[in-house]
C-alpha cells in the first residue's frame, strides 16, 4: 500500500535506549513517555531482558483523567484573558446548547497551542464531539444568523449577523469581533495510499487529536459547563510546548503526509522551537515522497509560509534539510534570498506600488525562483498549478535580467518609460526587490511612482478640435508630447502645440487658436 515494501524497517522504527523496569511507578513511566515522546517502552528485568512492552495506549484512561481543580481554573482564566467579554459569552451559550442536545465543544490544536504561549486567538473554530452541523442549525435557530453547511466533511460554518452580536455588547458586530464560528465534528482519518489526502470519519476527541501533526497541536479544551477549562494531553504536547519541541505523533507521520515536513519548519521558525531529533531523521527518510505529492498542495504550503512574519527562516531551514532541493533541484536559501526577502518585507511600500496582500504570495515567489536555470524554473511553475496570471507575471520577472541590462544604460526617462510599460506593477516591484544596482533601482522607482503619471495637457480631443481626423497619428503624436514633457523639452501647453506644429506641416489655422486658449478652458461652462 504504502509503496516502502523494499525500504528498511530503520526508516519506520529506532532502536532507542529508553527503558522501564517492572517496579517503575506508572506515574514514573507516563513522565518517561511525555518527555522522550516514545509511544512505546519495552520493560526489562535486572539482566537488561524485554519481559513485555508498555504503551501510550495501555496509560490513556491514566492520560485522559480529568485535571485538577486549579488547572481547570488557570485555563479558564486563560480564556477570559485572551477572548473578548462577547467572544467568551458567546462561547458559553454554544456550551449550554450542546449540553441540552449531548454533545462536547473543545478549542482545538492551534488555538490552545496560542492560548498557553500567551498569544491572541484570532480564529475561534470548535471542534465537537457530536454533530457539528445540529448544533451550529441550533445556535442560528435561537440566535440569529446562517449556517452554510457541509455535510460530506461534517462541518459547518456559522455566519454571524449583527442581530447575534447585539444580544451580547447592545450594538450591531465590531471590526475586533468575529464575523462566523466554524464547527467541526469530532473525526478520525485514514490514509488509503501515502501523501494523498485522507478518508475522514466522525469519531471520538482523542481520534481527533492523535491524525494531527505534532504534538503541540494535540492539545484540547473542553467547553462543556460541567468541564470547562478542562485541558487534555493524550500525547504529551504541553511537555513539547514547555520545552519548545516540534515532535510528531508517530514514524509514519511523514509518509502519510509529507507536506508535514514544510510545517514542521514553519511552526520551528514562528515558534523558535527546535525539531527533535527522531523527527528529524523522519523528514531525511521520507524526504523521496515529496515528489508525489500534488503542487496545488505544495503551493498551499508555500502560500502559509510566506505569510509568516519572517519567512526566510522557515526557508532557511527547508534549505538545510534538503526540501527544497527535492522540490526541485535549483531551489536555495541563501544570504542573498534571505536579504531581499527581508528587502521585500522591510523597505518596499505596498501602496507606491499599487500591491495588496494577495500579491504577497506572488512577491516571494518570484524572489524564489528568479535565479532558477530556465529548466528548472519551467518545471516547478508548471509543478506549482498556478494561476495563468502568477505564472504569466513570474515568466516576466525570470526574463527580466535583459531588460535590467538596458535600464542601467539609460538615461533619458521617456526611454525608461517605454521600456518599463508593458510590465504589471507587481512584476517591477519583485524587479526593484532583485535588482542590487542603484541606478536600475531609481529607475524603476521613479517610473513607478513619477513618470508613467507624467500625461501631456494636449488631449486627443484637441486634436479633433483642431479639425484632424482621429488616426494612428493620433497616438503617436501623443506618445511624442508625453516623452518631451517627461524628458523636459516641453513645459508648457505652448511648447506642446509648438511641437504638433512642427510635426504636422500645414495644420489647420485653430491650432493658433488652441495655442492662446487657457488649458482650463475646455472645462469651463
């Protein structure tokens, strides 16, 4: 099934050195297994022989027993610190609702990851053990809003109107206030061939938590009134948070989802965790299966690491581990990429370049891929899937170096500008972020932000008030008024009509009359 038939058993298993013995307190062996991350501890006797094995599965009712009173109180006092009086109040009704029809809310995964770290929730998803999509209809029945459900995936989507928020602040939602609640039911996942997507099943929390990445992901909040604030860690990622460790759940962890490898480095440079060195090896070892996962899911990833606050890094360490290089053999991190990237990050302004934050995923791409042998960059594009307008403006930024050459000879703005017109924004933009020479650069950004605004005042109405016929020569006449004011051989509406004179021998007689008439004039009542 899994295509590893010939592969050493080394690669799904390691032979490790820790141990228990037969008179180990279970409590002994639960801290041995959080702290290591073996799900699995042979048992020995005094001469060093396996007597039996104890696994994660034989401690998970001993895992699984309900906190402590002052645990449960210090997460709930984390939750009223990080969510908003509304968000939490919210939170609580959804709670007594799934009580009444016997389901369980849990914070899952990222948010409680965040929430123990100390950073905002921004997303408020809830996964419940129950029907998801019921409650969700529940909640708008009583409350207000939509639901968009999807019954395939058990999930549903709660759009928040202003009716819902009103019953909670007295004033219609807020910018600070979310505008819908996903609901998912509790799942389990099965991978039927290796780095495909998975079958999903509704299934119980602890199933839900152990098809999930790492284990600092694992973690879970239940919302229930009688439990809330109550934590579960079945797989020891509070250890793994507390000790800053990126640890996944089992050895075949990668093969089931090799996408898990890019993840890995970014929730390490986010985090500033270190991956362990079991998980490490893991990603060496299954480092071949990139190359049958789909790009559109690849591009997906590519996509979340540049949104991170400092990307290089997560970049720098696929680098090292030899990912990039298996997506394709010309990719690299860098000092160089690592510099423009902070460039890009640091000193180039979205606004003077007409981007939004849909272009940044395209920007970093660029910066990439731009010194890929041509090759190399038509494979991973194509590889990619991207949307014809990404790949149409990343062929014009790897085929821009020839075009670099003439704009650092020049020297009159109208030539920069004829150059640099057919070229999107976005394109000079990633052009000015790669480009190291100062006069290339200047060019570029007076083009951007000077010169392709420079219009001449004779419009092509005037000539047609000048009694010509509109033509080609209508155009080139135009292009000629903008290169003199933009090269300053024309500064004046006078100059401009000097010019036309001089182009057009014989012009009608009006032209002495648009030449004295104020530019003002033609919109005057």
């Amino acid at each position: 099934q899994f295509r590893m038939g010939d592969a050493g058993v080394g690669q799904v298993m390691e032979a490790g050195g820790v141990t228990a013995r037969a008179d180990d307190s279970v409590r002994q062996l639960q801290q041995r297994m959080i702290e290591t991350g073996w799900g699995q501890i042979p048992v020995v006797d005094d001469d060093g022989a396996i007597v039996g094995v104890a696994t994660r599965t034989d401690l998970i009712r001993l895992w699984g027993a309900p906190p402590t009173g002052s645990q449960r109180k210090g997460v709930a006092a984390l939750l009223e610190q990080a969510l908003s009086p509304a968000v939490l109040a919210l939170i609580r009704a959804i709670s007594r609702t799934a009580q009444a029809i016997g389901a369980v809310p849990y914070f899952v995964g990222g948010p409680v990851r965040d929430l123990l770290l100390g950073a905002p929730i921004t997303d408020i998803d809830l996964v419940v053990e129950g029907d998801a999509i019921v409650l969700a209809q529940r909640m708008a029945a009583s409350m207000g809003g939509r639901v968009r459900p999807h019954r395939q995936f058990g999930t549903a989507k709660w759009l928040l109107s202003q009716r819902v928020w009103r019953q909670f602040t007295g004033r219609p939602g807020a910018p600070d206030l979310p505008g819908s609640i996903d609901f998912v039911t509790a799942r389990t996942e099965f991978y039927a061939q290796p780095t495909e997507l998975p079958q999903v099943a509704s299934s119980s929390i602890k199933q839900d938590l152990h098809r999930r990445d790492f284990t600092i992901n694992t973690l879970a909040i239940r919302l229930d009134p009688d439990h809330w604030g109550e934590l579960l860690d079945f797989f020891g990622g509070e250890a793994d948070l507390r000790n800053g460790v990126i640890r996944v759940l089992h050895s075949l962890s990668f093969v089931d989802d090799p996408t898990r490898m890019l993840r890995a480095a970014r929730f390490e440079s986010r985090l500033g965790f270190r991956i362990d060195p079991r998980t490490q090896q893991l990603i060496v070892d299954a480092l071949p299966l990139l190359k049958r996962v789909s790009g559109s899911r690849i591009r997906h990833e590519l996509a979340l690491l540049f949104a991170e606050a400092e990307p290089e890094r997560a970049l720098h360490r696929l680098d090292e581990a030899g990912i990039l290089a298996e997506l394709n053999p010309g990719l690299r991190c860098d000092r160089w990429l690592q510099r423009k990237i902070g460039l890009l990050r640091g000193a180039l302004p979205f606004d003077a370049w007409g981007l939004t934050a849909e272009d940044r995923f395209f920007l970093h791409l660029a910066l990439l891929t731009c010194r890929l042998e041509d090759d190399d960059f038509e494979q991973f594009v194509r590889y990619l899937q991207l949307a014809r307008d990404d790949s149409d403006d990343l062929h014009l930024v790897h085929s821009f170096s020839a075009t670099r050459r003439k704009l650092a000879r020049m020297r009159q703005p109208s030539h920069v500008a004829h150059l640099l017109e057919p070229y999107p924004s976005r394109v000079l933009a990633a052009a000015w972020v790669i480009s190291d020479g100062p006069q290339v650069r200047a060019h570029l950004w007076r083009y951007q932000t000077e010169w392709r605004l420079v219009q001449p005042e004779i419009s092509g109405d005037d000539l047609k008030a000048m009694g010509l016929k509109p033509s080609p020569l209508f155009g080139d006449l135009l292009e000629a008024l903008r290169d003199g004011r933009l090269d300053g051989t024309l500064s004046s509406r006078a100059d401009e009509l000097a010019l036309v004179e001089k182009l057009l021998p014989g012009a009608p007689e009006s032209l002495q009359q648009t030449a004295s008439r104020p530019a003002e004039a033609d919109t005057e009542p």
